[in-house]
C-alpha cells in the first residue's frame, strides 16, 4: 500500500477522534452544568464507557492529546524526512 496513503488515512482517523473527543467534552460538560443547578445527581445517557461526567470530560481530553499527538507525529515525520519532497 502507497505510504501516503496511510499517512493520510490514520490522520483521517485522528480528526474523527479529535471531533468524537470534542463530542463527549461537549456532552459531559452540559452535565456538570446541569448537575451543578439542581440538586439532583445527572448522568451522561449517551456515554459510551461511563456514565460520570466528569469521567467522560476527562476522557474526551485524553482521545484529543492521543490523536493530535499523532497528527503532529505524521507532520513532523513528513517535514523531516526527504523522501516526501518532490523532485
């Protein structure tokens, strides 16, 4: 399989991970507001691995770090290596 292709695969992966991390900030943040006005305990329904909201915030952070750092290894990669110049 052509390397360029790859590359530009697994960054498409990562800006899907980057949009579904933003995603479960933005819902778990609407829970801790919530929860934060009423006095009644809120749990984020649509979560996938927990239902504590600020368990999920944290982990939204956590798939952001992960895949910006890989994005920014892949750029790093392609600016520093020769291969990726044309002649």
């Amino acid at each position: 399989m052509n390397e360029r292709f790859v590359k530009a695969f697994i960054a498409a992966i990562c800006l899907s991970m980057i949009t579904f991390g933003l995603w479960t900030i933005d819902i778990s943040v609407s829970a801790i507001q919530i929860s934060s006005m009423t006095p009644l305990q809120v749990e984020v329904t649509s979560g996938w691995w927990t239902r504590d909201p600020v368990l999920q915030y944290h982990i939204g952070l956590y798939i952001i770090q992960i895949a910006a750092l890989i994005m920014a290894a892949i750029t790093f990669y392609e600016i520093t290596n020769n291969t990726g110049r044309r002649k």
